[in-house]
C-alpha cells in the first residue's frame, strides 16, 4: 500500500515545520529521509500516523492518503491509522514490565485478540520477521528490558510488526546502536520491504545509499528535492541537496 501528503503543513504553536508537503511513499520501497536536524523530518513522519496531533499545541492541515483513504478526515479514527501505520523511535522502548511476549503482543490484546494459542503464533510470526525469534524463543517470558540495545530495537520492530501494518515509520532506528546491531537492522530492512513500504529518517548518509529506493531531502520544512537514491547522491538538481550531502552545511 503506498502513501501519500497533499499540501501537508504542520505547526508547533505559531511555529511552522511543514510547508506545503506533497509526497509519495511507493508500495513496497523504502523512502528515505533526509536533512538538518529541525528541518521537519520527524514532524512529517508523525503527521504520517497522526501522532503529531498528540503533542499540545501541534496542528496540521493538509491532506494524508493512505491508499484512497484521507486518514485527516474528521471520521477517521486515529487509533486504527496506528494499526495500519506502526512506527519505531530513535530510542527502543520496549515496555518496562512486560516480558518479550507481552511485548510483542500488547497492540494484539488491546485489539481485542485474546486466545493464546493465536497470540503464540501471532508472537512467533512477528518475532520471525524481525530477525529475532532464533535469539529469544527460549526466553520470551523474561523481561523485553533485558535485552541488549540492537535486540530491543528488533523487538520494537516486531511489536509494530505484530499489527501486520503496510506501512512502516523508522525515525533514526540505528542512531543509539553499535555497527554490528546497525547492520543488522539495515539488513532487516532490506527483507520487510518485500512486504512493506518504509520510511526512514536517517542522519546517515551511507544508511541512506545502503537501504533507500528513492531519498528526499527536507530543509527548512520545505521538500527540497525527491528522487532515485541514486541520482539525490551522485546527481542532484538543487543546490541546496549537493551543499547538505557533501557536507557544506547541516
């Protein structure tokens, strides 16, 4: 399922963050995102599921598609555009208090899935397709917080994995992790997105040209320039995209 904004703004207060956003995320391809920090890249991967609505004082106008569907309309509800469009942060936070299975399967349970059996199988599924299940099959009654700083992200992704969405918002999954653990969740990209259309926010120019279909590049809460990852690296139309990835500013 692909995504897509039409003349996306969003404020903090009086502040503007998004100008006038309209882009598309393509069925089954990773988006990256690029750019300065506070150029609106976050702010847009909120508006993507509607979190940004949850910060007091954030608005947003402007249009969200998630295939025909304006997930803004009034009549839509925000927790089932949460279903449809997970998202992991920066940091992993897996639930203090929870073990590796409550974890995985807590968005199951509030959603109304009870039966352990179909819990079990939902758990292992989603555990499988973020590359963990091998490593915590045998323990998945311990604590989600025992796990190393790569594992959590992993569980993290399986969490967002459990609700089958296809969508997926990764903002700087990789920036608290070590290069092994980055590794492994850039591989891990790769594998979803068979199955998936992600996006990623990413201060990694390299992470950029390892996982992305296509980069666009924000500045100043304006989409500067979207293209092939390919041509945004090697042959850029905007200045201001050659000055950002040859290191001039930003």
């Amino acid at each position: 399922m692909a995504i897509r904004t039409e003349n996306l703004n969003a404020w903090f207060g009086d502040n503007q963050v998004l100008k006038n956003i309209s882009l598309r995320a393509n069925d089954k391809e990773v988006l990256a995102l690029i750019g300065p920090s506070g150029c609106g890249k976050s702010t847009f991967l909120r508006c993507l599921n509607r979190l940004h609505e949850e910060t007091p004082k954030a608005y947003s106008k402007g249009a969200v598609y998630l295939g025909d569907e304006n997930i803004n309309d009034p009549s839509v509800d925000s927790v089932k555009v949460r279903r449809k469009v997970g998202m992991v942060f920066q940091k992993p936070v897996p639930f203090p208090g929870l073990s590796i299975f409550e974890n995985v399967t807590i968005g199951l349970k509030l959603s109304g899935i009870h039966n352990k059996s179909v819990l079990k199988e939902e758990a292992q599924e989603a555990l499988e397709k973020a590359a963990l299940w091998e490593e915590v099959k045998n323990k998945l009654d311990q604590p989600g917080t025992s796990l190393s700083g790569g594992q959590q992200q992993r569980l993290c992704i399986a969490r967002a994995l459990a609700m089958k969405p296809p969508i997926l918002l990764l903002d700087e999954p990789t920036s608290a992790l070590d290069p092994i653990s980055t590794a492994g969740i850039e591989e891990l990209i790769g594998k979803l997105k068979k199955n998936v259309t992600i996006l990623i926010v990413t201060h990694n120019m390299h992470q950029a040209q390892r996982v992305a279909d296509r980069t666009a590049f924000f500045y100043l809460g304006d989409l500067i320039e979207v293209d092939t990852t390919e041509k945004i690296f090697k042959s850029p139309q905007r200045t201001e995209t050659q000055r950002y990835i040859s290191g001039r500013f930003g």
